[in-house]
C-alpha cells in the first residue's frame, strides 16, 4: 500500500487495472489487487492464519471497547481494532487442536498512562457466587482529581464467547458490590479492569482478574 500525496492528479477512488484507490482516515492511498494463489498453506502459515481467526472473533463482540482501550482518536497509520489484533496475536495459546483459545491471563484489553487501580481485589460471596465485591485504594499522592476517573469491568465466558460491560463506576467510590447476571454466576469468572477518565480520552492498561467459581 502506498499514500498518495497532493500532486496533479490527486488522489482516486476505485479500481485501474490491478490497482485500488481510496481514502483511509482522510488520507489518499493507492494498493494493488491481491494475486490469487491456489498453493496448499504450510503448517505454519496455516497455524498464524488460524490465530488470526481466533483474534477477530475474540476482539470483535467488544469493538467499542477497544477503541477506548487503544485510543483509537490518538491512532492515525492504523485503527485501535488493528493494535490490539497486533497485540493479541503475540498473546500465546493454549490447549489442543480447534479448541485452542488465548492465554486470557496475557491480554490486555486497554493500554494507557493513567494510575491502574491500587491494591486491587475481586472476591465472590462465599453463599453466593452471583454476588461479587471490587475493593481498592487511593495510593498517597494520587491527585484528587482522579477521583472521577471511570473504572470499566469486562466480564468474559470463554464457553460462549460472551461478554459483558456493566455501566462503570468511580475510581473514588473504592468499593463495589453488585449481582452478577445468572449465567455468569454459575462459572468460574474472567474479568479485565481498566480505568479511564471521564471523558474516555484518556486510559489505564488493563488488570486481568480470574475467580474460581465458590463451590
């Protein structure tokens, strides 16, 4: 792929030969048509083309969420979706054959500067697995502005490949209780925290927590 630049012609959309014109992000790029090949992919290939499947379905039900995570507005050479694919794919899997998923420990659904959450600490109720607590602290020198800060919960149930985001909360709050919808209540439970500020410009890296279901 190449960026056109302002010249006699300027830029072009649509198909010359074997070659594409379009804008991308308010910039002219020109690409040339992929050639077909009908060779048999190698193990390898094969393996790099399955993770990056994998990947897509992945990342794809929480778009929104990468976005913020990676910033998208602050990205210009490619989307947030395509730096966190990036980044996932040097994520290693685990397991065998077609039921192979990523070591969800390694994934980072956000990346930023701003202060992840102190001390953090998720429990489950032991009568109860749907009711689940977040505690943490305000570490000294943290600025009290930061107290607005938004904290962001993604839950995730790798059997389903669902997740859900429930409305966040407050970095200032430093404790929250809620219910765990009924299906999430009954497994173990693969939760990422992030924190970002309020107007969702501005993002920590994200925390990965895993609960074993109380039995």
């Amino acid at each position: 792929m190449a960026r056109i630049f302002k010249g006699i012609l300027g830029g072009f959309s649509g198909k010359v030969g074997n070659i594409v014109g379009s804008t991308w992000r308010g910039i002219d790029v020109i690409k040339s048509l992929p050639k077909k090949v009908n060779r048999v992919p190698s193990e390898k290939q094969a393996a790099i083309r399955f993770k990056f499947s994998k990947a897509i379905s992945f990342l794809k039900p929480i778009t929104n969420i990468i976005n913020m995570g990676y910033q998208d507005h602050l990205l210009t050479d490619r989307t947030a979706f395509n730096e966190a694919i990036s980044n996932l794919m040097q994520v290693d899997m685990i397991g065998d054959g077609l039921i192979k998923h990523f070591d969800l420990s390694k994934i980072k659904l956000s990346k930023g500067s701003l202060n992840v959450l102190h001390k953090l600490k998720v429990e489950r109720d032991a009568t109860n697995n749907k009711n689940l607590q977040l505690t943490w602290e305000t570490p000294a020198g943290e600025p009290k502005k930061r107290g607005d800060d938004l904290v962001h919960l993604v839950f995730y149930d790798p059997a389903t490949n669902k997740f859900v985001t429930p409305p966040p909360f407050k970095r200032m709050d430093k404790s929250v209780r809620f219910l765990l919808e009924d299906d999430l209540g009954l497994i173990d439970i693969n939760l990422w925290v992030f924190v970002s500020d309020e107007d969702r410009r501005e993002v920590s890296n994200s925390q990965f927590i895993h609960l074993k279901k109380v039995k």
